[in-house]
C-alpha cells in the first residue's frame, strides 16, 4: 500500500476506492464598487485541506496546507502540499497497525 500511495494523486485515489474530499478556503476583502458592495477574494493567503477515507473507512485522515499572507495563493500548490501531508499520516497510520498486528 506504501508504494502506490506514496506517488498518488488525488484521481488515482479516488479511482482506487478512496474517498478524498478537498476544501479550499480563502480571505475576502469588500470592495466598494459604483453600484454597492462586492466581496472578492484576497490575491494572497488561504487554507487548503484534503481529507482521505481509505475504501474499508477504516482510515480517515487529514492534510492541511497554509498559505502566508505574504505569499499569492496557488490552488495546485495548495493541493500537492495538503495531499503530502494527508498521504504521510495515512502511511504512519498503516504502519502503526501493521505493527500492532505483527506483535
């Protein structure tokens, strides 16, 4: 399970039975336009987190990736940061149970 997690992306994923939801979230900021108000997203900063539910939902984990406000927000590298972190805890999780078994 390791090496074919460990090159995975989100639709190969998906395409393997996994449940993989990703959630973006970003600052607004309200402009003042000629006819009212108008909420538009900042150019810098936000959140991106992408949850993992292996096909048994025997896993469920989470990555989550931050953007700085000093940095433009970049949704693909939001999505390959998130992913990382998500497919890392997914592996700790399997190797912790492979050992619990195993012992």
């Amino acid at each position: 399970m390791n090496t074919i997690l460990n090159k995975a992306t989100i639709k190969s994923l998906r395409q393997a039975g996994f449940k993989v939801r990703v959630l973006h979230c970003r600052p607004t900021q309200k402009i003042q336009k000629f006819d009212g108000t108008a909420t538009e997203y900042k150019p810098k900063g936000g959140i991106t987190t992408i949850q993992i539910t292996s096909p048994d939902n025997v896993y469920d984990v989470e990555g989550i990736a931050i953007c700085s406000e000093k940095d433009s927000w970049n949704r693909r590298m939001g999505n390959s940061i998130a992913l990382g972190r998500a497919i890392n805890k997914l592996n700790e999780k399997v190797e912790k149970l492979n050992n619990l078994v195993l012992y």
